[in-house]
C-alpha cells in the first residue's frame, strides 16, 4: 500500500464488532501492512468472528454488551505501543489511520480523532448529525476544545489510554476518553475523513432512539466529569 509508514511502529487497530459478516472483508483488507487487527466480537451472530479469523485478524471475545465494552475489551487486549480505533461496519476506511499513527509516533500529537465528512447519500443521517453538533458543542464549554466530531476513528499510546481509568461501557466511551485526555493536558488534533454509508443496518446513529439513546450517554459523561472536576476545584 503507497501509504506505508518510513518507520512503522507497533499498531493494533481494534475494530468492535457485532453482526458485520458482509463489511469485515473490506475492512480487513484495508489494515495498513505490519499492523495488527484485533476484532472484538459483541455477540455477533452472523458468523463474524469466524470471518475475521479467517481474514487473519486477532478476534477477542466481550460478553458484556455496548460500544464501550467493545473497545476497551480491545484496549486491554492490545499489546502494540500505538492503539487505533475503527468501526467495523465499512463506513470508515482504517487505512485512512496511517497519519494518525505517524503524528501520535513523532511526538506532535497524544490523541488524533476523524472529524466525519459524508460521501453520498445516507452515509450520516440527519439526526445523528445533530445529535453530534450538540455534543461538540458540550465538549467545547466543557474542555474548551475546538473539536467538530466525536467520531470512531482515533489513535493513541496504548499504555496513557489505560492510564485515562476509562470506565463507560456504553456510547459514551468515545468522549470520556476525549474528556479526561483534555483534562489530563493532552495535545488533541483532528483531521477530516471520508465517512462512507455503512454496509448492513445501523446499531446506533441508524434511528432515532439509537442516536438518542447515544446522546443521552454521552450528556452523563459530560455531567459527571463536570462534577468530579468541580469537587475538586
């Protein structure tokens, strides 16, 4: 692949999974060459973990549903320097990571996040949109940073991560560990990333009650960080 690493450090991209049979080919087959893919299955029931361990890919099994327990079971699973995040359902292209990585490894970055741009029809409906406007907005009073998108696809140090205490196991995993990584003084970017309409039906941001349901996890993160920060001051 053109978009090689010069130097390639140890990366585990953690890929949660629940039910993404059809998308993990076209996941996995676009893992930048030297790093490793740990899929962490969440119940699937569509033959997904035996997909991915045929594609080569680690697969990591977490009992305990939601997005949360996903990732961090990933998290704790990985043993590379360098841990990247990315949905396993095809609308994010983990080759788009390779940046990232290179200014998590040279110093100039501890957490790089995807800011989403939609390509084509469907690939991010309205009100999950809104719903994300919101809550950059949340995260801009709070932490006063100047993010657009709390989206999935991100890259940082694995051992500062676990340091982070993170302990949301539901939607609201995303943002607390941008939350406390702004409170812990990490240097944050984001960078713009083609977002591509999912293949299969959404868990999430496909309906109403899935983005509201997202929403309303991650305002308790908001509410409760905000708390431990006043009871501190």
């Amino acid at each position: 692949m053109a978009r090689e690493l010069s130097k390639a450090p140890e990366v585990d991209v953690v890929l949660p999974c629940l039910d993404e049979a059809e998308a993990l080919p076209w996941v996995l087959e676009r893992i930048p060459p030297g790093w490793r893919a740990l899929v962490v299955d969440n119940g699937s029931t569509d033959g997904s973990a035996d997909i991915a361990r045929a594609l080569g890919a680690r697969v990591v099994r977490e009992e305990r549903r939601g997005f949360g327990a996903a990732c961090h079971a990933g998290l704790t699973a990985a043993t590379a320097d360098i841990v990247c995040f990315c949905d396993c359902d095809a609308s994010l292209d983990p080759g788009d990571l390779v940046p990232f990585v290179r200014e998590v490894a040279d110093g100039s970055a501890d957490l790089v996040l995807g800011r989403r741009r939609p390509q084509g029809r469907g690939a991010w409906p309205a009100h999950a949109r809104a719903g994300n406007l919101a809550l950059a907005r949340m995260l801009r009073r709070r932490t006063g940073l100047r993010l657009h998108d709390l989206g999935p696809l991100r890259a940082a140090r694995r051992e500062p991560l676990l340091a982070l205490g993170l302990t949301d196991r539901r939607s609201g995993y995303p943002l607390q560990m941008v939350v406390r990584a702004a409170d812990a003084g990490w240097r944050i970017t984001e960078h713009s990333v083609p977002y591509l309409p999912r293949t299969g039906a959404s868990k999430v941001t496909g309906t109403w009650r899935g983005t509201w349901q997202a929403v309303r996890d991650m305002s308790r993160v908001l509410t409760e960080t905000a708390a431990k920060q006043g009871a501190r001051l």
